[in-house]
C-alpha cells in the first residue's frame, strides 16, 4: 500500500495536486481490500511487470504490488484512478 500511495502521489499533476490521494481499506473475513484513489494523469497498467536491472533506481512499483498482493486491478475513470489490492487473510485456506 505504501508503495501504491508514493507512486499515486509523485505522479499525480500539477492541475489535480489540490485533491487529495484517498485510502479506502476494507477488512472482511476472507480478505483485506486496499483502494488507493487519485486525480492523476494515471498510466497503463501492464499485464505483466518485472524487475527493472539493478542499477534503475524506479519501476519496481508494480512488480512489489504484483509480488505482495494476491490480486491487483487498476481501474482509470474519467475523474480519476482506482488502485484496488486484495490480499487473502492467513486464515484463508
């Protein structure tokens, strides 16, 4: 999440800074389910993401979010973006 949430706000534009990045976490009993919201120019969510060469020093954000999460979708609106991140929990078989 915080990953999701540095990337929202460093590259959200000059024209949407005025609003802010929202965080929405719900807590169910099978999973928790992160939505990171922005007002950004947002990007084109790769279908799949791999580690950059060691000497990059960015582009790991969406491979960390791949790796860490058990289902991520990112979803661009007219009026801003949705990051959402599910992640089963340990009592999950």
């Amino acid at each position: 999440m915080v990953e999701a949430c540095n990337n929202a706000i460093k590259h959200t534009d000059a024209h949407a800074k005025w609003q802010p990045v929202a965080v929405e976490v719900r807590i169910e009993p099978a999973q928790i389910e992160m939505r990171i919201i922005d007002h950004g120019p947002g990007f084109e969510w790769p279908q799949t993401a791999e580690l950059p060469r060691p000497e990059e020093e960015s582009g790991r954000g969406v491979f960390l979010i791949r790796a860490l999460t058990d289902d991520a979708a990112y979803l661009r609106q007219p009026d801003k973006n949705v990051l959402v991140l599910r992640k089963k929990t340990a009592s999950t078989p």
